[in-house]
C-alpha cells in the first residue's frame, strides 16, 4: 500500500501531537512551566518541563492571517549559573518541527538554543532563542529552517513573568520561497508550577 506524502505528514503530525499530550500528562506531577504569547493575528504556546538534567519542551504556533502553523518538541540541556553578580538561564539542544506554511509542508530537526540574562539577578530579564534546521535535515517541502526570538520579561509575581517579544519564524521551501510562518511582535505570560 503506497502512502502519499501528505498522509505520511498528516499521520506523522498526529503522532507527534500524541507524543507531547502523553508526555505533558505523565509529567504533571512534576515542576514546569505554560508559556502562551499573543500577537493580533497569532498564537503561541509552550510547555517546559525538567526530564532528569535536561528540560524537554512541547509547543506549537498558529498564524490565523496566513493559516500557517507550526508544532515543536525539543530536548535540552538546561541549568543556571551566577557571573558578576546576575543570573543566566540557558538551555542547549534540539527541536523537531512539523511545519505547514504556504500551503508546503515540512519537518526539520533545529539545533540551537536559549539564553535568558537577569542582570543583578533581579525578577527583569531579557533573552532569546535561535534554532536552525539546515538542508540536511529538513524534509518534505522544505530545504532549511530558522525560529529566531528575542524578549523582555519581569517576575510580577512569583513564578508569573510577563514579556513581550519579536519572532522571526522562516522556512526555505524548496520552490526557492523563503515565506515566513510568522514574524513580528508579541506579548506572553509564562506560569511556572
């Protein structure tokens, strides 16, 4: 029985949606954190949880204007430290996407990482996250892959920030596109628990 590549991309996304649902429910009982961010045409939601020394994280994107969409698990190597006096939270590792953005589909594997910096390790911080898929694993319609981010947050309330952000979310489609499933700012909450 042939598949076509759309059902194989259907089915794979069902998969991996099923993937993070168990994995969100078996870590329930476990500390971790909701990040959901808006923007007037986008929405933007992620799960962190810690898995041993490293965080593993489920999320996904959605773009109404051009109803684009994108869906993401990661693993990464996470922890803290104190230099000078202020604190840095970093994570390094990868994500899996499943894309769906000018009507192409494409799945990739990013490298890459985030940083967040809270000078005099008070509740303000600001930070990032870039990951890079690359020719060679980036599927389907795809040939490369970037999610680039930038944010200021403060602590209201303990384990409450509020932020707001710019996203550059980008595929290179192998039509020789370089459409974007989302770019421009936003404004988000991340609960931890």
């Amino acid at each position: 029985m042939k598949v076509s590549m759309h059902d194989f991309i259907r089915r794979f996304t069902m998969r991996l949606i099923a993937l993070a649902l168990l994995a969100v429910a078996s870590a329930a009982a476990t500390a971790g954190s909701v990040d959901i961010n808006l923007s007037n045409h986008t929405i933007e939601a992620q799960y962190a949880t810690a898995a041993g020394s490293a965080e593993f994280t489920a999320g996904g994107l959605y773009n109404e204007d051009q109803k684009d969409w994108a869906i993401n698990v990661g693993l990464l190597a996470a922890g803290d430290t104190q230099v000078a006096g202020s604190r840095l939270d970093a994570g390094l590792g990868g994500k899996l996407y499943a894309v769906h953005v000018s009507d192409k589909d494409l799945m990739a594997l990013g490298l890459g990482g985030r940083l967040r910096w809270f000078p005099g390790n008070g509740s303000f911080a600001v930070g990032g996250h870039a990951f890079y898929a690359p020719t060679v694993v980036t599927f389907v319609d795809g040939d490369r892959f970037v999610d680039l981010g930038l944010r200021a947050e403060v602590e209201l309330v303990r384990n409450s920030t509020l932020y707001v952000g710019y996203r550059w979310m980008r595929a290179d489609l192998n039509n020789q596109t370089r459409p974007y499933v989302d770019k421009g700012a936003f404004v988000g909450v991340q609960i931890g628990f």
